[in-house]
C-alpha cells in the first residue's frame, strides 16, 4: 500500500486520483461525477474573503489578506458560472458563503442576477447576519429562498471572545428580521468546541423560543491559526450529554441517509437539535459538494488545495462548454475523503473563511 492509499478510520482513504485511473476514463456524462462515484448538486460560491467578525477558529485576528479588487468576480461573472452549473453540469442548488456575503454591497445584484438566470433553484446563504436586519426584505425580494446563520453562544460577552467582535445583539435582530421576512426554515449552525459546550443548552433553548433549528458542527481543521487539535474534539456523546441535562433527547431517524446531520427530538418535539460529526463520522462518501472560492477557482474539497481556475478562461473568451468542461475535469479529480481523522493528517493551505464554508 503506498502513502497515498493509506486508509482512514471512518474506511474511507484520502487518495489524490487512483494511478491507473486517468482523465480518459471518465465517464462522458454532464454531471460533476468523480472517480469514486460522487455526483456533485450542490456548489457553494464564495463571494468575499472580508468578514465582519473574527472567528477564533476560522480567521487571524488581523483578518484575511485582502483580495485585490480586480482578482474577485464580478456580478456578472459570478452569474455566469451559476447558470453554467446549474444549466450545463446538473447543480440544484446554491449556497452564497464567504467571508461573508453581506460584506459585499452587490449581494442582492447577485441573488437577483443569479435567480433571473436559473428560476426555481434555491439560493441560499450561509451567513453570521451581522447587517442582515436591514437587508433581509432586499434579499428576499431578490431571490433568496433561505439562510443558515452561524451563532455559537447567546452570551454576549463569550461571543465576544469567540468571534473578537462584541455584535451579538446585531446578530440576534439579523436573525429575526430574516425569520419576520421568511427566509425560512432558519438554521443556526454553532461550532462544537469545549469553548461552546458550556453554553449549548442557553443556545438551544434561545432556538426553540425563536423557532430555530440549531445544528453543531464538530470543529474541523480549518482555522487560520493552525491550532486544530484532533484531541479536543468535543464528539457528539459529550454535547448529548450536556444538553441532556436540560432537555430530553430522542434520536430521529434520517429521512435522507445522506444528510449529514443526525437529528435528536427535543423534548418529544416537534423541535430538533442536529449534529454534524464532520471528523468523527465523516459524510465525505456522499458528499454532494462542489465549491467555487471568491477568486474564481473550482475547489472539488474544502481539504485539498488542488484548484483550478475558472476565472482565465472568463476573461479571455472561453466559451460555457470550455468553462463546463474544466469544471468537469476538477471535480473527476476530487478526493476521497478529507481525512482529517487520520494519522500524518497535514491541514490544508486556505483557511474556512478563504475557502468558502
Ligand atoms: N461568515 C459566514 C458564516 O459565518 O456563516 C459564512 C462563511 S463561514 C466560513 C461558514 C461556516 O463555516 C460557518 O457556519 C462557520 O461556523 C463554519 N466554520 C468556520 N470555521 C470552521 C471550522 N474550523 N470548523 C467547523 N466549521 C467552521
Ligand atoms: Fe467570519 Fe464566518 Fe469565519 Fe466567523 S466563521 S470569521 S463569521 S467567515
């Protein structure tokens, strides 16, 4: 066995392409198929690397190196690799990330651009909803369909201290003028750290008072600071734990075997608390994923640094089919699986807020 097929826990191995399996044996389908069977639905488009807050484990304090105005896509550009991947290579739905997208003041020319040219498919945003209170009306009326919203605590001054920034109240009224708006259902997504596990029950009962579906995630590898440690995984027997204390938990069965979210009735429901065990049980054999960074490049995994850049061919004439075809051929190279869980596992380059999350 050579390094590259070195198995990981979850028995999924975090190979680059397999020798023997070239470029030629891809099937001639439409879709973002790749070597292992993977067919990719759902792109994220990163839209900005500025953030209005500073996550302790996604960005440095100082925030991310800026992106030269001009190595960004523009609206235009961004519309047009939408449409190509929804028209040309099968994508159902899209997600804005960044950063975050309310840094850009052309947010709403996005959405309205992007649902003008691909009617009927859901386009979401993943956000921190700082601003959001002043702008939810604007992007419903755009196009969004809906929001998931990234909150870890209801304390503000631990808040403070996680994301470096004292916004909690603006992220609370961004919240519920998203939910007044209906961009909903309205996901909280809170990151699941020893740092956040003494708050988790405030969080989940401030959800179920405002009607919020709350998801942890388990912290994966990468934060700015390269300080991910896999010993401080808090696994989702610990949070159940805590949260048990307060609430009665009983799981639910997956309606979608590959969601990747396990889902607990709180309090004999019809409120749920989910868990997205990204490194101790990973989802990377059905992922769906496929992901475009704000610069243009097509990222088949958050954890492979391997891109390839779209943006050349936009502004020099390629045509849809040139741009579908090299999209096509970086995601036939995407890897297995991230295998953050492994030994010998080396975090990748880009940070979660240069990636896209
Ligand atoms: N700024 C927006 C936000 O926070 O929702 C969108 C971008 S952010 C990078 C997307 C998601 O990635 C957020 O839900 C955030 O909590 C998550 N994230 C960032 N760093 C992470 C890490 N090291 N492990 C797990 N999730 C992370
Ligand atoms: Fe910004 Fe989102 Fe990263 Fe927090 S997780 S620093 S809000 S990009």
């Amino acid at each position: 066995m050579t390094t590259t097929q070195r198995p990981v826990q979850m028995g999924l191995p975090r190979v680059r392409p397999r020798a023997g399996m070239s470029a030629a044996d891809r099937p001639e389908v439409p879709e973002l198929v790749d070597r292992f069977g993977r067919v990719a639905r759902d792109l994220r488009v990163s839209i900005t690397e500025k953030c209005s807050l500073r996550c302790t484990y996604c960005m440095p304090a100082e925030g991310l190196p800026q992106i030269p105005r001009e190595r960004l896509l523009s609206v235009a550009e961004i519309v047009r690799l939408v449409r190509i991947a929804v028209t040309d290579l099968g994508v159902r739905e899209v997600r804005f990330t960044g950063g975050e997208p309310l840094m850009r003041h052309d947010l709403e020319e996005i959405v309205a651009g992007c649902a003008a040219a691909v009617p009927g498919v859901p386009l979401t945003m993943t956000t921190n909803a700082v601003g959001l209170e002043h702008r939810a009306r604007g992007l419903v009326a755009a196009g969004l369909s809906r929001v998931n919203v990234s909150l870890d605590s209801v304390d503000r001054a631990h808040f403070a201290e996680l994301t470096r920034r004292d916004r909690l109240p603006a992220v609370l009224a961004g919240i519920r003028a998203a939910a007044r708006v209906g961009l909903t259902p309205l996901k909280v997504n809170a990151v699941l750290m020893p740092e956040t596990l003494a708050g988790a029950a405030d969080l989940l009962q401030w959800c179920l008072d405002e009607g919020c579906r709350l998801r942890f995630i388990e912290e994966m590898a990468l934060d700015a600071d390269h300080a991910w440690d896999r010993d401080s995984i808090v696994d989702a027997a610990r949070l159940l734990d805590v949260l048990g204390g307060r609430f009665t938990l009983h799981p639910v069965e997956r309606e979608d075997p590959a969601s990747p979210a396990e889902e607990w009735l709180v309090d004999g429901g019809p409120a749920t608390v989910g868990i997205i065990a990204s490194v101790t049980r990973n989802f990377c054999d059905a992922c769906d994923r496929t992901r475009l960074t704000a610069e243009g490049t097509v990222r088949s995994c958050l954890f492979s640094d391997d891109e390839v850049d779209l943006r050349a061919g936009l502004r020099s004439g390629a045509t849809d089919a040139e741009l579908a075809a090299q999209w096509r051929a970086a995601m036939w190279d995407k890897w297995a699986g991230h295998g953050m869980d492994s030994a010998g596992f080396e975090p990748p380059r880009r940070s979660m807020g240069a990636i896209g999350g």
